[in-house]
C-alpha cells in the first residue's frame, strides 16, 4: 500500500512539475496544442497540460556568432581571409520555431555565404577602407533574408581582413609609389609659382632701372657673407659711365 501511495504522490509531483513552467523576463514559450500552434506564453508561471500541448523555450536575448575565417576572392582578384561578428534576436518566436527548424544554425550559415557573396563584389582597397558600408550591405541583406524566420540582425561587424605578405609587400610598394607621385606633383606645383612670382617680379624691376641695379646690390651683399670664397662679378657699365662723366 505504501507503495502504491508513493507511486501516486511521484506521479502527482511529475504532474504539476511539468504543468506549471516558470519563464524568465527575456524567454517565451510557443505553445502546441495536440501538434497544432496554440500561442506564444510569457514571462512568468504558465500552465502547460502534459500530454496534450508541448512548450517550446525560446529566448528573446541578443545572440552572438563569431563567423569563422572566409576564404573570399575580391572583385580585383586578391585571395583574403575575413572574419566577421554577427548580432541577431529573435522578434517572432512563432516563426522562429515554425519555419525554421534550427534559426540559431540557419542565421550562422547564411551569414557565412553572404559574407562571400558581398565581399566577393568588392575590390581589396574597398574592403580596407569602407567596413562601415560593408558592414552596412551585409546587415541589410542577411537582416531581409531573414525576416520570416522571425530573425532580426541588429550589426554585422567585420573583424579582420587577413592578407598574403606577398600582397602586402605589392600594397606598401603602390602606396610608397603613390607618396613619391604626391611629392613630384608638389614640387611641380611649387616651381610653376615661383616661375609666376620671379615672372612679376621682373615686371616690377623693369620698369625702374635703379630698383634693378638696387636688387643687384643687395644680391652682391648676401653673397659677400660667405667668406669662404672668391666671388668674381661684373661691374655695371652704368657706374663707369658715372665716373668717367665726373672727370
């Protein structure tokens, strides 16, 4: 008898463990009823009558995936490694267990091709300078895709960009070119306006004989600092003439 009464106490306790379910704040239960979808229940004590409806938790909580290492090969043909971080929650738990049947391993594939796909469209300098729009592309693409598997992505950030040192060394080398370009097209600049301003200058000195001869003066004057050599000038005819006129 007593255990015909323990039997039924055990049964009792079973009962009522699996009818009444707690739910946290941030978890939902999708309800079946007899295998057909009765609603989605929580937070808090909820009742699910064994045998005849089946709870399923789901968690409203943001999940991370890390995305592996992708082998993409840019639009301009150079072999990269990226990897990426992807944020999703589920907005819709009725979808999200209803027309998906792992959401959590479904986003993660998805995320892994349209990583390729997206990157893949891009060449090499893109990718390094415009994660911003990448990231932008990506989350927008794989956000629509999944959509009605109740997913909503929240950010997609790409993590790092692994290049082949071959190509590295081919990088430093355009961008040490491209440094060398800068600096010949400024020193070019540079010279094209002193030509214009020493061009003004000689305008300004020819139209009085005496600024001229005043400029060769003060030229003959910084010269005479260095005292270190010999400096060997003209005389001006109009100085001689000036002196013979005196005698």
């Amino acid at each position: 008898m007593d255990i015909v009464w323990s039997v039924v106490i055990f049964i009792a306790f079973a009962l009522i463990f699996y009818t009444f379910r707690i739910l946290r704040e941030y978890e939902r239960g999708v309800i079946f009823f007899l295998g057909r979808f009765q609603k989605v229940k929580g937070p808090g004590l909820i009742i699910v009558v064994p045998g005849i409806q089946q709870m399923v938790r789901v968690t409203l909580r943001i999940m991370v995936y890390d995305v592996p290492s992708q082998d993409v090969i840019s639009r301009d043909n150079v072999s990269v490694k990226v990897s990426a971080v992807i944020y999703f929650r589920v907005i819709n738990p009725e979808h999200a267990i209803i027309n998906v049947e792992d959401f959590f391993e479904a986003t993660s594939q998805l995320a892994q091709t349209t990583l390729r796909s997206i990157l893949g469209q891009h060449e090499l300098d893109e990718m390094l300078a415009q994660r911003d729009k990448l990231n932008s592309g990506i989350q927008a693409l794989l956000d629509e895709q999944t959509e009605s598997w109740g997913i909503k992505v929240i950010t997609v950030e790409i993590k790092h960009i692994d290049i082949d040192e071959s190509m590295v060394r081919a990088i430093a080398k355009q961008a040490e070119a491209e440094r060398e370009r800068r600096a010949k097209i400024i020193h070019a600049e540079g010279e094209l306006e002193a030509s214009a301003k020493l061009l003004e200058a000689a305008r300004v000195l020819s139209r009085q004989k005496q600024a001229l001869q005043l400029r060769y003066m003060q030229t003959l004057t910084e010269i005479a600092g260095d005292r270190s050599s010999i400096i060997v000038f003209p005389l001006p005819i109009d100085i001689l003439d000036g002196l013979t006129s005196k005698d």
